[in-house]
C-alpha cells in the first residue's frame, strides 16, 4: 500500500462521522449510568480516561458506505466501546499497571477488586443493551469477540516461558485480544448499513487490527511516554515479548542471548537494562521485521475494501490504515 508523507489524524478520518461520535458518547453514558454512587464515581473518572473511539468510528464508517446509516449503528458502537473498555481495566488490573495513556488506572486508584468488578459491570451493561435490540446476528459477533478475547488472555497467562513465544503464538494472541473486536466492529457496521459488504468488512477489520497492535507494539521501541501515554518500554518492563524481540531472538550472537536471558530473569527491569534490549533489537533488526510486518497487515487490509461503494466513509476507511500503521512515528 502507498502511505502519506504525514499520517492522517484521526479528527479528520472521523470527519464526516463527528455528529454521530458525539451521539455515540451520550449512549456510552446511558447505557452504564447507575444510582450506586460507587459506580457512578469510576464512571466518571472511566469518561476521562476513554480514547479516541476508534472502534466506534469504525463500525459508523462501515455502517454508512451504502449510504444509508442506521441509528442502531450508534448504540452499537456504545457497545462495543464499552467492552473494549472493559477489557482494558480487566487487563489492566491483571498487569498491576499504574498507567493507562499517561492516567493513573483504576485498580491504582481504588484496588483491583474494583477493577475486576467494573470491567464485569461495563461488560454486562453492555450485553443488556444489544440484547435489547432483539436481534441475535449482532449479540453472536460480539460474543464470539468477548470468547476470543478473553482466550487469548488466557494464553498469555498461561506462558510461562516468556523467550519461548514464538512469532506464531504472537500473531495468535493479537489475532484474539486485539484483532477480534475490530472485525466485530465491522461486521457489527456491515450487519446495519451494508450487509453486501459483510465478509469483506470484517476481513478489513481483522487485518487492520493485527497492523495496528504491531504498529503499537513496535511504538514500545520508539516512543516515549509523552508520545504514547505510557512509559516507553513498558512491554518489556513486564517482561512481554513482541514482535520486534521475536525476530531479533534468532539472531542474537551468545552473548546478547545471554543479556536477553538475564534481563528476562531479573523482577525489577532497570531503565538501563530496557535500553539495553532495544538497542540490542533495533541493532538486529527487529524493528524494521515488524513495520514490515504492519506493512503487509495494512496491505491486506486495503486490498478487503477492493470493490466497495466509493464515497467519504470508504476513503476515511482507507486513511484509517495509514493512521493505525503509521501514528506517532
């Protein structure tokens, strides 16, 4: 595929889609309003620490190729901001992580019982709400979604091994954690405003989200915290293996396998030591396997949209690969 000389952002990729984002916001707010004021309180504070609704704007973009957006679209797309943000405070309280785009998470600042407990509210809420749009095309694209998801936390648990997950173990987990609620987005778009389009759609949602979970992935190699929200190197602070470390591995000489080991082996990851491993991958080439990588993901994705109504949803969809592959960079 053919990139821009700068990344589109994503205010102009969502564009011709605003009206309808802001409608999303006030469903997101409807569907998880509660009189418990406990929930109310990490509710609001959820509001300030939500992210761009990519997702969201995804499934709107889709829902509008053929020209003929469905209002069930935007309770929709609540929804599937919704259990993506209860994946993120669930995965945040399994990490311990104190940070979530440069904001102190939940489970920092109140426990991780909380955090578990409003993951499991954000879910369930979600899940009452599409069922109460009485048709079950849309609750089996989810489902199966949340079941991918949360298998693939699961095998990422249960690694014990870090150094052993290898390049097909990594596309598995993304492919699960990342990649499945993007194509439901989708799909969920196609289901209520082109449904022609279905299994092309959800495709282009899948391949975009492997590119985008390397792109971020990689990010952890090349950015700061004030770039990314997170302190650089995070990844490797919990000891996480990427692409960019899995194909750098097999080309480490003894010496840099036996710091790789080392760092692996030591609780506490010192900044020193985290430089230490993206020198070592940038120097063996790692970086430049996975942006390739991202690369042919984006390709796949742009090659999904062959075919489909031309128009300003299907050209934001085509800049939505350039974003996800190329942000902060």
């Amino acid at each position: 595929m053919t990139l821009r000389t700068a990344p589109p952002r994503l205010s102009d990729i969502q564009a011709p889609i605003r009206e309808r984002l802001d409608a999303v916001v006030d469903e997101i707010r409807r569907i998880v309003v509660s009189d418990f004021a406990p929930v109310e309180e990490v509710n609001a504070y959820l509001a300030k620490i939500r992210g761009k609704l990519f997702r969201p704007g995804l499934l709107l973009l889709c829902d509008e190729l053929e020209g003929r957006p469905s209002p069930q679209a935007e309770t929709l797309a609540a929804v599937v901001e919704l259990v993506h943000l209860a994946t993120l405070v669930h995965d945040d309280a399994v990490d311990h992580s104190v940070l979530r785009r440069g904001m102190p998470t939940v489970n920092a600042l109140w426990s991780h019982q909380v955090a578990i407990i409003m993951g499991d509210y954000l879910y369930s809420r979600s899940i009452t709400e599409i069922t109460r749009l009485g048709q079950i095309e849309p609750i089996r694209v989810l489902a199966d979604a949340a079941n991918a998801m949360t298998v693939g936390e699961m095998r990422q648990l249960s690694s014990h091994d870090a150094l052993d997950f290898g390049e097909a173990d990594y596309y598995r987990l993304i492919d699960s954690k990342t990649a499945s609620l993007m194509s439901a987005a989708c799909e969920l778009g196609a289901l209520t405003g082109a449904p022609a389009y279905r299994e092309q759609l959800r495709t282009f949602g899948r391949e975009l989200g492997l590119a985008f979970q390397i792109a971020d992935d990689l990010l952890d190699y090349t950015a700061d915290a004030e770039q990314t929200g997170k302190p650089s190197g995070l990844d490797l602070r919990e000891h996480k293996v990427t692409l960019p470390l899995i194909a750098a591995l097999p080309r480490f000489s003894p010496a840099a396998r036996a710091e790789v080991d080392a760092f692996f082996r030591d609780p506490e990851p010192s900044d020193e030591g985290i430089a230490r491993v993206v020198e070592l991958v940038r120097a063996h080439g790692g970086l430049e396997y996975a942006h390739d990588a991202a690369m042919e993901c984006a390709a796949r994705a742009e090659e999904a949209l062959a075919g489909l109504p031309e128009g300003a949803a299907l050209d934001a969809l085509r800049a939505s690969i350039a974003h996800a592959v190329e942000r902060r960079r």
